[in-house]
C-alpha cells in the first residue's frame, strides 16, 4: 500500500490568504509609539531602582 503524497501546491495559497488576513489594521486597535515604550521602561526601571533603595517603602511609612 503506497500513499500518494499530495502536490497541488494549496499550502501557498492558504498562507496566502493568512498573510493577507494578518496584513490588515484594525482601526480598534491600539497604538503604541516607541516614545510610550521608552518612556514605559524608564518609568518601570525607575520604580524598581526607588524599591531596591527603600525610598518606596519609606513613603508607604508616612502615610
């Protein structure tokens, strides 16, 4: 029993239609420029540098 191996070359056009479908914006969907993501790093990166030196801890302690 030999199993014939299919050849029709469908594979391409359905990566076809996926490129196309993933290729398309939705207007509903966010935008984020690169100045939200540095800005997002510098502002977790600070965060984190406040907590390793306790001044976090030290304003939690005011209130």
């Amino acid at each position: 029993m030999a199993s014939k191996k299919k050849s029709d070359g469908s594979g391409i056009q359905q990566a076809a239609g996926l490129i196309r479908y993933f290729d398309e914006e939705s207007e509903d969907a966010w935008k984020i420029t690169p100045f939200q993501v540095y800005a997002a790093c510098i502002g977790i990166g600070t965060f984190f540098y406040l907590v390793n030196q306790g001044v976090i801890s030290w304003i939690m302690d005011l209130f």
